[in-house]
C-alpha cells in the first residue's frame, strides 16, 4: 500500500516555550508511540501536507536519526484560532501486535434499485477496524449490485478475512432509497350537491320588475306643476 517518507528530527526540547517556538518556525510537534517507547519529534509541517490532507489511508516512513519507523496516523489537533495543524500521534506497527484504526470504505458495482429508478445512499464512509499490520490495506471493498429498492446492506453482512469490525452490527453500510416524485396538482373537482346548487342558482329566472316609483323632488326644488317665483 502506499507509504509516505518523512524526514523528522529528534526533539531536544518539549516545554511550552519551545513549542511554541517550534510552531512558529514553520515546524509541527510530533510523537510516536506503540513500538519499545515514546519518541518526541519535530517536522516541517510542509511535509505532513500529502499525509494529512487526503483522505486515503496511507503508512508513514518517518526517518529520525537514521533510523526509520513504520507508523500510521493516530491523532491531529489543529489551533482553534487558525486552524493551523499544531501536534500530530503516530502509532508504530509492530508485526505481531493487533492496532485498531479508522479505514475508508470503497463502494463498487451499480446496485439493482439504482436501476430501477432509486437513489443510493451512503451511510458510512468508514469502519473501525482492529488487525495486523500485515493485513492493513487502502481501503475495504464493498458491493452493492446487490441492492434492490429501500435494501441496505449493514456492517454485519460484511465477511472480512483478518479484520474485526468494531462498529455496531447493525448499522447500515448503504441504502438504495425510493426518490421522492412530486404529483402534479390537480384541479378540485365540485361535489354533486354543490354543483346542483350552482346550476339552480344559475337558472333561476330574475324577479319580475314593479311598476315605476315616482322620485320625489329634491328638498328646495319646485314641485311639478309649480313655477319658479
């Protein structure tokens, strides 16, 4: 699989004042436990970009004093204010000894419900798992052509020769869901005993028009027959 070299150097100093130092110089506080002890070192934090920054599972070579160590990446803490990386854990692999890590989960085939018009979700990107470093690999391989509509597939269906899967059983990997088809809207349709009311309203014939009322004069006005003084 692949491995990144880093090239670090023993640290001679480990209070705060250093440290902080250290950082602003453009290098990046590390250690290295796991193996026959702890080893506190520094790099430059230009050299950690390509193993920090990915999220492909990857091995680090790191050189210190010439002598090499086989690591993975452990732990990260970047500042709060700048999010800048500031510390970085490696793990040291030793061959007969079990270390548990976070491995990304590649998902390969076009599932049968995708075909049939669904949507696959990914639930999980990736699992925690607990091997050998002999069996440590890019990524673990999961299928989904086997999916059909609102079908999952879930950690306890995986069979992973040399790994122990410490997630919950139960929790799904993937799942091809329905789409959600919005229905065009359609007009509302009277009911019977409205419709028949509209109609009888509809045909009613008007009421029939009375005899002309007189409109009496305005106040102030002479009355018909009367002649203006």
């Amino acid at each position: 699989m692949k491995t990144i070299t880093i090239q670090g150097q023993r640290r001679k100093e480990t209070g705060k004042k250093a440290t902080r130092r250290l950082r602003s110089g453009g290098e990046v506080p590390c250690i290295i436990y796991g193996g026959s002890g702890i080893i506190h070192f520094q790099v430059p934090r230009v050299s950690l970009k390509n193993l920090v920054y990915t999220p492909d599972f990857q091995l680090a070579d790191i050189h210190i004093d010439g002598i090499a160590y086989r690591c993975v990446l452990k732990d990260l803490q970047f500042d709060p204010v700048t999010d800048v990386l500031s510390h970085v854990d490696f793990l040291e692999l030793v061959e007969d000894k079990k270390i548990t890590v976070n491995m990304p989960v590649k998902y390969t085939g076009q599932p049968v419900g995708v075909k049939d018009g669904g949507k696959l979700d990914i639930k999980l990107k990736s699992l925690k798992v607990r091997t050998y470093p002999r069996d440590l690999k890019e990524h673990i391989e999961v299928s989904t052509e086997h999916l059909e509509m609102n079908r999952s597939v879930r950690v306890e269906d995986l069979k992973l020769k040399g790994f122990e899967i410490l997630n919950s059983p139960r929790i799904p990997l993937a799942t091809v869901a329905m789409i959600r088809v919005l229905k065009e809207e359609t007009p509302t349709v009277p009911s019977a005993a409205s419709a028949t009311a509209t109609a009888a309203t509809t045909a009613a014939p008007a009421p029939a028009a009375g005899p002309a009322q007189p409109v009496p004069p305005a106040k102030g006005s002479p009355s018909r027959g009367e002649k203006k003084k």
